[in-house]
C-alpha cells in the first residue's frame, strides 16, 4: 500500500490514510465545526476546516449537535474528518 509493505510499515502508511468508519462514535454534543476543527489540530497541514464542511454539505455556522443530526448529515461530517488531514488514501 503506498509503496510500502503493511505488515512493516504500518506507522507510515497510518500517516496517509483517511478513515471513515460507518458508525462515527462522535462525542454527542459536539457540533460539526468543533468537530472539524479538534480533527484538524492532528495534522500539520489540515485542510481548512470551514471549507471542507461546505464542501461536505454541513452548514459551517451550523449549531446542531452530532446526536441531533441525520444520519446522512453524519455521514457527511464523518467524510469531512476523514478528508481534513489531506490524505492520499
């Protein structure tokens, strides 16, 4: 995967990929920019948070918490926290 053996280096290749698993496992109270915004301080070069939920279809001044958002809504903000450290996979 990305040039590298996965069963050696397992670190490197972590650092590229972006996850998105179905179920979110969000805190459930926190809204999609905190949300964004808390992934985003993982990498050293993040995507601009703001941008990437309008990208994603979320409202950025949205006020609604996780729990209270559709699942296609979550759905989308978990696309937006995969995709906010610029990964190549």
């Amino acid at each position: 995967m990305l040039g590298y053996d996965p069963r050696r280096a397992g670190r490197r290749i972590r650092a590229r990929i972006g996850v998105m698993p179905q179920g979110a496992g969000l805190y459930a109270g926190i809204r999609p920019a905190e949300a964004v915004r808390l992934f985003a301080s993982y990498y050293p070069a993040p995507e601009e948070p703001l941008a990437l939920l309008e990208r994603a279809g979320i409202d950025p001044s949205s006020k609604t918490p996780w729990r209270r958002m559709s699942g296609g809504q979550q759905q989308r903000l978990s696309l937006a926290l995969a995709l906010v450290g610029r990964p190549d996979v």
